[in-house]
C-alpha cells in the first residue's frame, strides 16, 4: 500500500519525491523520471511495480507536483534530481 499525500506546497512536493526514490519509500532511486508514468515501471522478474490504482494515485500525486512547482517557479526536474543523486 502506498502513502496518502497532500501536495499543496513545495515541503509537500519535496517530500513525495523523497517517498518515491529513497530506499526507506517506493525506492526507484536512479530509474525516477518525473514524466514516466507510473504504471509504466517494471520490477526485475517483469511484473508491474505497482497495481493500475496505486499507478493512478502516484499519478496524481506527481501533477499535483508538477502544479505547485510551476506556481512557485521551481524546477521539478532539479528537485528530483537532487534526490536522485543522494540515493
């Protein structure tokens, strides 16, 4: 089951990302792109990562991201991409 959130600031926006590519979250680590889709992502034995609603609702969370960066002129790409290179 994944996390509910509330995207609603860039606290917020940060913080899903962390969920989604930190190894303590979804863990995609390096493979997270902000355009993929959800349901596009495959485990290594082939199956989907996640189930079509989890895919949606990660869906939603991420426009819901991409919606508050573009109000607060932040670059969604770079913020990602900082989390990426911790992982």
């Amino acid at each position: 089951m994944i996390q509910q959130f509330k995207i609603e600031n860039l606290q917020d926006v940060e913080k899903f990302l962390r969920y989604v590519i930190e190894p303590q979250g979804l863990s995609i680590g390096m493979c997270f792109h902000p355009d993929d889709d959800f349901g596009d992502y495959i485990k290594e034995n082939g199956e989907r990562a996640f189930s079509g609603e989890d895919a949606a609702t990660l869906n939603k969370y991420i426009n819901d991201c991409f919606i508050v960066c573009e109000q607060s002129n932040a670059d969604i790409y770079e913020l990602a991409l900082q989390y990426v290179k911790a992982a």
